[in-house]
C-alpha cells in the first residue's frame, strides 16, 4: 500500500509570544472601560425615552408613572369645595323584576323554610335568634301584603285574645 504523499512540509509556526504585564493590564483596563458605559442612562427610570412611534399614531402616550394623575386643588379652594361622589346604582335591585303583591304573598305561603320554622314552633321547639328574626320579618311582610291586598286573617275568630295569641304563638312567644 502506498501511503498519500505529503505535500510541502511547512515548518511549525513560531511560539506565540507571551504578553508582559504592561500589555495585560492595558486590555483589562479597556475591558472595563467597556464593560462600565453599559446598561440605561441615569434618571432613565424616571423620564424614559420616548419610542419612535409605528405607523404615526397620534394618540397620546400613556404615562408610565404609577399612580393617579388628577390634577389637586391646592389652598383654601380645595377646602371650600368638597367632591361629591356618585352612587353606584345597584345591580342586584334593577335585575330581579318587582312582583306584585299577590305574586309575593303567594311566594311567602308557599316559601318551605317558613312552613318548617312555624312547625318547629307548634311542636315547642325553640329556635336560633337569626331564625327567629327572619321568620318575624317574614310574618310582618305577609301582614303588610294581606292589608294592602283587603285580605282579613280570620273573619270567623270573634275573641281578639285568641288572634293574639296566635300571633304570640307564631312569633315565637316573645
């Protein structure tokens, strides 16, 4: 087998040279001359430079400040004239539609909660303040809706004592 034959033979390139001392300081020196003029300009964070605008919007630029920037009146002015806030309008009021009488009274008869409460009441049970509460309001909203509606409780019972009676039974006989 004959081996490929070798081009000119050059000779090995010379040892690099070694840098001295003076030569290595100089490039560190650059180096962090460099390495030192990086990163923003000072007072960048506050005042920022502003972009070239793309396809020149002419809206105006949105402030990068944080915070709010109404204008305050200073001195006796600000004093004199507080700011009157507007009311929230509430949702949950103007979403349920209002029922009429009829439809409430006929809702509260029917409501199972109630019917629950004055059996506990009738069987001697003695009830949590907040059940008692909501049934009292409850009652007192049925007698509202019976008044305006012309409907009577009971034209049968002749003896006032016992109609109140019944009342102090159903409201828990406090």
């Amino acid at each position: 087998m004959k081996q490929p034959v070798r081009e000119s033979q050059k000779k090995p390139a010379a040892k690099a040279k070694r840098k001295t001392r003076d030569e290595i300081n100089t490039e560190a020196r650059d180096r962090k001359r460099d390495k030192k003029h990086r990163g923003n300009a000072s007072g960048s964070r506050a005042n920022p430079v502003t972009a070239a605008r793309k396809g020149g919007e002419s809206a105006k630029e949105k402030d990068p400040r944080i915070g709010s920037k109404k204008p305050i009146a200073l001195g006796a002015a600000a004093v004199a004239q507080p700011e009157k806030k507007a009311k929230p309008a509430k949702k949950a009021e103007e979403k349920k539609p209002r029922l009429t009488p009829e439809e409430e009274l006929a809702k509260l008869e029917n409501d199972e909660r109630l019917d629950t409460l004055l059996d506990r009441l009738e069987n001697g049970e003695t009830l949590k303040a907040e059940d008692q509460a909501w049934l009292d309001q409850t009652l007192d909203r049925i007698d509202v809706l019976m008044e305006q509606l012309g409907i009577a409780l009971d034209d049968d019972v002749e003896d006032e004592e016992a109609e109140e009676d019944m009342y102090r039974l159903l409201k828990g006989g406090n």
